[in-house]
C-alpha cells in the first residue's frame, strides 16, 4: 500500500435535502501534488473543509495522519491542523495586521520563539514569495496576486507537512497566475510538503499535478496521474477538460420546455 | 390552515435553532481555556474599541438628558413649591433607570453593530476560517474579549453616563433655575442608597453590556457571508439587543425594586 498522507472513505455529504456528493473515495499520497478539479459548484470547496476539520462528513471516514478527523476533539483538531497550511481563495490576510506581521502570526501563537528570530523566519518566507519590500504594506494595499502569494507565505511559515490550495488560480492575471503555478511546484519539492490544489484551470493545474481527480455531479469522474485523466474517454471528465459549452453538464439549468415557459406551447 | 400550522412551526423552530446556536457559541467562548499570553493584549484592545471610542456619545447624550430630565422636572415639582427635591427625582432617575437603560441602548447602536459589521466581514473573507486552519480557535482569539470587555465596559460607561448626567442637571437646575445648591446635593445624598440605587444600577448594566455583546458577537458569528447578509445581521444586532434591554430592564426593575 501506498504511503498516503489523507485517505477519504465512503464519505457523503448532504446539506439539508441536497446531495452534494455521495461515496467518495480518494487517496493523497505523500509528497505528491493532487489536484482536485471540477466545474464550479461541485463540492470541491467542501472536500477542502471536510479534510480541513472545518465540516463533518454525513457518513464515511476522513483520515488525515492516521487520525479521523470527524471524531478528534476539538483541540486535537487544532494540533492537527499546526501540521497544515492553506491557502484561501482571496488570500483571508487579517486586515488589521500588516503583511509581516500576517505571515508572523502563526510564530507568534504557536511559539515563544524570540523576536529575531521571528523577523529572520519572516524575512525568509516573504522572500520565498518574493514579497520581503512590501513587508510594511498593509492587505488592503496590496493587489490579488500580491496578498495571495503573502498569504502563501503565512501558510508555509510553520513548514507544515501539507498545504491546501482553494482555487489559487481564480481571478490571477497570466503573470500572476505563472508565479504562483511555480512557486506552488517549487515549494513543493523545496520542502517535500504534500500538496493539493482545488482548481477549475485545467492548463495551469495539469502543468504541475502528478495526480488529478475530477468531480462532477457529486462523485469522482476521473482518478489517477495527470495523463492519464487528461486523455480519459468519460463524456463528463472530457467536457471539463476541453472545455466544452454543452455536454453531460448541460448548458441550461433545469427548466420547463422554451416554449411552455413562454406560454407558447398550447398555440403550436 | 395546516400550511400556516407548517410554517409556524418551522419558523418557531429555526429560532430555537439560532438560540441554541448562540448558547453554545457562548457557553464554548467562555468555557475555553484562557490564554493567558494574549489574552489581556487582546482584552486591553477591545476594552479600548467598546469603551473608549463609547465614550463621547455617552458623555454628550448623558449631558443632554439630565439638562431636560432637569428642566422638564423642575416645570412639574415648582408648581406644587417643592422645587428642592430636584435632586431626588434626577438621582433616582437616572442611577435606577435612564443611565442603565439609555448607556445600554447607545452602546448597542455603536458598539454592538460595529461589533457585528467587524465579524460578519471576517467571516465573509475567510479570515475566521483562516484563522481555524492556522489553528488558533477564533472563539478564543475573536469571541471571548469581545464578550469580556462588553461586560466590563458597560458598567463603567452607565457610571460615566450617570455623573456626567446628574453634572448637567446641576448646571440647569441649580446655576440655571435656582434651586438651592445645598437642598439640591442633601435631598439626593438623603434619599439614594449606595447597595438599592447605584449598586443595582451597575448590576442592570452589567446585563445589559452581557448580552448586548452576545447578540451582537452571535448575529456577526452566524452571518450569510454577503453583504445583504452582514446589513441585515448589524441590524438585527441593534434591533434585537435594544428589545432585550428593555424587556430585561423591566424584569430586572421587578425582582430588584418589586412591591413586597
């Protein structure tokens, strides 16, 4: 068996009546890059907050280091999640702190580390992301790119084992979206840190996956190394991956027949 | 009618939902262990938020409502000559009543929905969720010196409240209307009691600041991460923490000064 890191079980979850998806299945070995893809709105989010301890799944098991994360106390769940850095989709800098002290902040709680030592830590880690002049700034001064590679740096500063990456690529001009792509496969091997990326941005993810899954209508369409699901014969993986406007996902939300809709239907 | 039955039902149980939601949040807060490195830090700031950036409304409201509470009771007690027992009614007034109340009422409009705006938005922009995976409990860091530093500012402001008020009835009644200096100051320090009067006073606001702050910490807690969803959640902090002060005055009023 394989050295995974997290291993998710059967796991479903419903909100409410709806269904956002049923006995899943999934392994994330160590030191691997995993993406988990998929078209908005499919649960990707979900399946971050679920490994994160954020949510409990309905039923089935998620096993992070051995340690199911649906049954720890809740200080075990935050010793767990020290070992794990994320990064949010906007960045979720604290905005009444300013950049360093964003990225000193873990330091500051977890550890009685001297202060030097935290400005050398700090210091490093904003240079990793190339954001050690813009250390004074304040989140609000800073552009998308900027507060999410500075959130980057606040993720990695305890050097967790793994790191989360909610959709790193939405909204990124291609100069940013190219920086983080490279820093994330550079941290990565930098590191050895276990990494996985949410993402609905086939070219960018696919660069620097090893492995992809793709989810689409509550289950996992597509599994396994990154070649491999990019050349799959599933009508749903093939619709995401090429990009396709009409397919298994179809173009128009549930609706009445045009026709009827229009109160046309009785005249025809 | 079984439709209407439905919907009573339903929506008599989302408000016990949302009550059980906001017991736990605040019997978790309070219940967590302390921290005792940032602890006091985070307390000292929130303390400085709630009270000091308070204090100039109190203090100019105050000042304004012992003036008419003065004036208003001077018209009335001058037709019947007793004049000097200005310093009674002011007193009693407001160290039973106005202080407690209207501080409460005021802090609720500045305080509580800057407090319910500040967390709604953290929680929009992920920074509670960000907090969590940093594993630090947001109900320890956020919540609980919020809830803290309600309970301890809320007294001290209805106090601040009461001396500047009773201030502004002196320079009325006394330099303004005339009454005697010396009947004013001896029908008040004859007629309040330190433990009935101002000790039950302090204990109304502390009430009030309680759960002021817990309205208004749960509403920015429980918010629809949008922004129709924090307007109406600050709202609702003001709303509802105004009704719970009035209600809970006339509560408090009857067990603490209640006929035997």
């Amino acid at each position: 068996m394989a050295d995974n890191l997290i291993e998710i079980r059967d796991v479903s979850v419903a909100r409410g009546n709806r269904v956002l998806f049923s006995d899943v299945n999934l392994d994330i070995p160590r030191g691997s890059v995993t993406a988990i893809m998929g078209p908005s709105g499919c649960g990707k989010t979900t399946l971050l907050r679920l490994i994160g301890g954020q949510l409990r799944a309905s039923s089935g098991t998620v096993l992070v280091e051995g340690q199911d994360v649906g049954r720890i106390s809740r200080q075990d769940m935050f010793a767990l999640r020290r070992r794990m850095g994320m990064l949010f989709q906007s960045g979720a800098l604290f905005t009444d702190l300013s950049v360093y002290e964003n990225v000193a902040f873990p330091l500051r709680v977890h550890t009685s580390l001297p202060e030097s030592m935290i400005r050398d830590l700090v210091l490093m880690k904003l240079d990793a992301v190339g954001l050690r002049g813009a250390r004074e700034l304040m989140p609000s001064e800073l552009s998308g790119g900027m507060s999410r590679r500075a959130a980057l740096a606040r993720a990695i500063i305890l050097d967790p084992e793994l790191i989360i990456y909610d959709e790193p690529f939405a909204g990124q001009d291609p100069i940013s979206m190219g920086m983080l792509a490279s820093l994330i496969a550079r941290l990565n091997k930098a590191l050895g840190l276990t990494t996985i990326i949410v993402s609905h941005d086939v070219d960018e993810t696919a660069a620097i996956a090893d492995y992809i899954h793709v989810i689409a209508d509550g289950a996992i369409r597509g599994q396994g190394p990154t070649e491999q699901v990019i050349n799959s014969e599933d009508p749903r993986v093939q619709q995401f991956v090429r990009g396709l406007p009409d397919g298994p996902v179809p173009f128009h939300y549930p609706a009445e027949p045009l026709l009827a809709d229009l109160g046309l239907e009785s005249h025809a | 009618m079984i439709d209407y039955l439905q919907r009573l039902g339903a929506s008599g149980l989302a408000t016990l939902q949302t009550l059980g939601r906001a017991t736990v949040l605040w019997w978790q807060a309070m219940t967590c262990a302390p921290d005792w490195r940032n602890g006091p830090g985070l307390l000292a700031r929130q303390l400085y938020f709630v009270g000091v950036y308070s204090l100039l409304i109190i203090v100019v409201s105050g000042l304004f409502i012992g003036m008419v509470l003065s004036l208003q009771g001077y018209t009335v007690l001058v037709r019947f000559g007793a004049a000097e027992a200005l310093g009674q009614l002011v007193s009693l007034s407001l160290l039973r009543e106005l202080g407690p109340v209207v501080a409460a009422l005021l802090f609720a409009g500045r305080a509580g929905s800057a407090m319910t705006a500040e967390i709604g938005l953290m929680k929009a922009t992920e920074q509670l969720a960000a907090m969590e995976m940093i594993g630090v409990d947001p109900l320890r860091r956020v919540i609980r010196p919020r809830l803290l530093a309600g309970m301890l500012a809320m007294p001290v402001l209805a106090q601040i409240f009461n001396v500047v008020a009773i201030w502004g009835a002196v320079m009325v009644g006394v330099h303004w209307l005339g009454v005697d200096a010396g009947s004013f100051w001896s029908n008040m320090q004859n007629v309040v009691d330190f433990d009935e009067d101002v000790i039950n006073g302090v204990i109304k606001s502390f009430v009030f600041g309680a759960v002021i702050t817990w309205i208004a910490v749960h509403q920015g807690y429980d918010v629809v991460p949008t922004s129709e969803g924090i307007a109406a959640a600050t709202t609702r902090t003001v709303v509802y923490s105004s009704l719970a002060v009035l209600a809970l005055d006339f509560l408090l009023t009857a067990v603490m000064f209640g006929v035997d």
